[in-house]
C-alpha cells in the first residue's frame, strides 16, 4: 500500500461490506489521505454505525457524504460539499463500490423492473458520480507533479465482478443473477469508455474484481475475507499506470477476460 499516495479519496457504499474495510484500511495507513469521503444514503442511520465509530477514531480530514448514486440532486448536493472542503484542490480517487443485486437468481424468471433497478444502481449510478466528480479529477490530475498517470495522480475504480465476464461465466453454479452479471458486463464496458474518453486528461480508469468476498452481498460461502480482499487492492492500485487504464483486473493483479 505504500505505492498509493492521496490526497484525497471518495468510496460509494461505504457503510458496510468491501467499502467499510476499504475506508478502514486507508484511515490505517502510515500515510493516510489527507481527505477521506465516505459516502452512503444514510449516514445518521442504524447501519452506519460502525463508519460513525470509524470516523470518530481517526483525527484527519474524514467527512461522512450523504449520497443516493441513483439520485441526480443528491449526487449534486455530494459534490458541492466535497468541492467546499477540498477548497480547491482536486479529488485524486474514486472508488465506484455501492451495487446491488437481484434477489432471484433465476433467468426466466427475471422481470423488467429487477432488471431496470440493479441497472439504474450498478451503471448509471458510476456512470453519473464519474460524471459528477470528473472536474475534480481533472484538478487533482491538472494540479499533481506526478508524469503519466496513477492512481495517487487522478483515478477512477470501478467495482466490478468476474461474473460480468462474458467469457468465463463466473460461479455460474452457484447462482444465474442475470441482472448482476449483466451490469457488470455493462459497468465494465463503461471503464473501458472511460479510459478513452479522459486519457487526455491523464485519469487513469480501471475496473476491480475484488474476488468473492465474505459480506452480506457475497454470502457466508465466500473464501475471501474483506480485509485480504481491500488489502491486495489497495497494494495494487499502488502500481498501475497508463498501461493498465481501461483494463479488467483481479484483486490479485490478474487481468480478467471480458
């Protein structure tokens, strides 16, 4: 983790599960980010506890964001708060972590709505905070001594799953998630798009596969604790550079197949 340098880092769904451990591990840095944004739809609320604490314990810049990624006012009201306490400078990472999944995991019997919903989360939602925050991204990258690009530079991470690969259907045995898989095959070819369309602007875009993971959404079945999990990302995001803006990797550094 001693690659990654920030000044300033934003999570979406920071309130439990992969993004909680991603916010705890970078408070825990021997060189933490300056800014720490932790956002959720409810920080005042019962399941947020455990980032309150997280916030109280930690004497930096840590500001809980109220965000609903699906909401376009809420995602305003997000940027201007961060835009206030960067005081202008400029945001050096996005994490695209808050997703949601279909409870049927059926093919036939999927519907339009569940489809729409999972949709409207896992790819308009990054689609519209990447939007959002890309003037404080060009900022950071703008305004950062660094040649080239990185992650401590400008980036944005996509929180992606191998079971949007298209090539390798993923844990197909263990559950048809049509709507998951298919965002994610979605929210995969938008950092792709992504990396073309901000190459100029030197913001690196990646997608992660944080492997199957121990949390609510992951199940008790998952082999991969968050802590490993966010611990091997982190150290990963340290190391990328051009050469891997707008591919698709593992938790480990392994390029995925799309």
């Amino acid at each position: 983790m001693e690659g990654l340098n920030l000044c300033s880092v934003l999570v979406t769904g920071s309130n439990r599960g992969i993004g909680l451990e991603m916010i705890k591990q970078l408070a825990k840095k021997s060189n933490p980010p300056q800014w720490i944004f932790a956002t959720c739809r409810d920080p005042e609320g019962p399941r947020t506890q455990d980032l309150r604490n997280l916030a109280a314990q930690h004497h930096l810049d840590f500001l809980l964001v109220p965000v609903d990624i699906t909401d376009p006012s809420s995602i305003e009201a997000a940027v201007a708060m961060v835009t206030e306490r960067l005081n202008g400078t400029g945001l050096n990472l996005l994490i695209n972590n808050a997703a949601i999944a279909s409870h049927d995991t059926k093919v036939n019997s999927q519907t339009p709505e569940d489809m729409a919903e999972v949709y409207k989360t896992n790819v308009i939602g990054p689609m519209s905070i990447s939007q959002a925050f890309l003037p404080l991204l060009r900022k950071a990258s703008q305004d950062s001594p660094i040649k080239g690009m990185s992650c401590s530079k400008a980036c944005i991470v996509n929180m992606s799953s191998y079971a949007g690969s298209i090539t390798d259907v993923y844990l197909w045995e263990y559950g048809q998630v049509l709507p998951y898989r298919c965002s994610k095959a979605a929210l995969n070819m938008l950092t792709r798009c992504q990396s073309l369309a901000f190459s100029n602007d030197e913001i690196l875009c990646v997608s992660l596969h944080p492997g199957w993971v121990l949390t609510d959404m992951g199940g008790n079945l998952a082999p991969i604790t968050p802590e490993s999990s966010v611990a091997a990302m982190l150290k990963l995001l340290g190391h990328l550079r051009e050469k891997d803006s707008g591919t698709f990797l593992s938790w480990e550094g392994k390029t995925l197949p799309w």
